[in-house]
C-alpha cells in the first residue's frame, strides 16, 4: 500500500511541475480590439503588438503606479493608453483575477485586459518578465496584439 502511496504522490508531484514550468515559461498572446471614432479610417484594423516587461525586477522598476493613474488620463482626453508592469497580479485565481500584484498589493484593480474610464481605454498587459518573486501561477507571460477599429 506505501508504494501505492508514493506513486500517486510522485505522479502528482511530476505534474504540479509541469503545470508551473508551462505556466512561467509558454507565452499567451492576447487580442483585444479598440474602437473609437477619432481612429483615422487609414489606421482601421491597423495592428499593434504591446510586448512589456522584459526585465528581472530591473528595467523599468517602480513604474506599476502609472497604471493607477486611468482616472488622470480620462480627465486628460487621452483615448488610448496602453500599460504594462503589472504582471497580472503574479499570483492568479481563476474566475477572480490577480491576487497579488507589486506596489498594488492584494487583489490589485489593473492586472490585464481592458479598461474603460470615460473616452479612456488602457489596456494592461501582463508583460513577459517576472518581479521580485520569480514565479508566476496561473498567470502566464503574455503579448498583447491590438486592432484598431
């Protein structure tokens, strides 16, 4: 029965690694769409890859705020903000979001997608790199590509 034990265990074990070496290390790429009519129709379906965070806690480091500021940009009339470093909230929980993003805290507002504030749209990129702590869970590194429409 102890070596039915530790197969199982082992088993698991195997796959619990698996999981996470594909989870830190595949890359998602992510469309998102954004509309508005100040959008020329010369740049309709015009294409933008957003790739962020490639560093190691280094480049760019101590920037994430920016992403709070969606309510400053809205009362700017920007229509277009595209943002990153927030790493998807390291740490996600399926169906609930980013449980744990740095400088943001827990349950981090902005960790991926898009945003409406207003005539704002921000959209959030999980980025490819990692912060302090070097290992993402169910939060895989991510390319945004954007239509314009």
């Amino acid at each position: 029965m102890k070596k039915w034990r530790k197969k199982i265990f082992f088993s698991i074990a195997i796959l619990l690694t698996i999981w996470l070496l594909w989870g830190n290390y595949s890359v998602d790429i992510n469309h998102i769409s954004v509309s508005d009519e100040m959008i020329p129709s010369e740049f309709r379906n015009y294409k933008i890859i957003q790739i962020s965070d490639l560093h190691n806690a280094n480049f760019g480091n101590g920037q994430n705020y920016l992403i709070k500021l969606i309510n400053a940009y809205s009362d700017c009339n920007i229509n277009l903000v595209l943002s990153g470093h927030a790493h998807g909230g390291q740490f996600r929980i399926p169906f609930i979001g980013g449980l744990v993003a740095p400088n943001q805290g827990f349950f981090p507002k902005y960790t991926s997608g898009k945003y409406i504030v207003g005539n704002t749209q921000m959209i959030v990129s999980r980025g490819l790199g990692n912060s302090i702590i070097p290992l993402r869970i169910n939060n895989r590194p991510e390319v945004v590509v954007i239509t314009l429409n």
